[in-house]
C-alpha cells in the first residue's frame, strides 16, 4: 500500500512540473493563455413581483 502511494506522489509531482512546464513554454507551440480583451453586455431579465 505504501508503494501506491508513493507512485501517486511522484505521478502528482510529475503532473505539477508538467503543467508549470507547459504554463512556461505553452505560447511557444500557440497556446493562448490570455483573457479575452472585449466586454460583454448581456441584458438580465428578473422575475419579481
């Protein structure tokens, strides 16, 4: 049991310098990380009475 559980801590170590890896280098290969720049407007209807 000690065995799995140190696999799944080093598979989410893994996973965590993975993700901050492709955070970094992500732009590079054309991923987009930033918000859209445009607002939005959408009207809202409320049912009160």
């Amino acid at each position: 049991m000690a065995r799995l559980i140190k696999y799944f801590l080093y598979l989410g170590i893994l996973t965590a310098i993975a993700l901050i890896c492709y955070a970094y280098i992500g732009p590079w290969f054309g991923a987009d990380f930033s918000a859209p720049l445009e607002e939005v407007r959408k009207p809202v209807v409320l049912d009160g009475q």
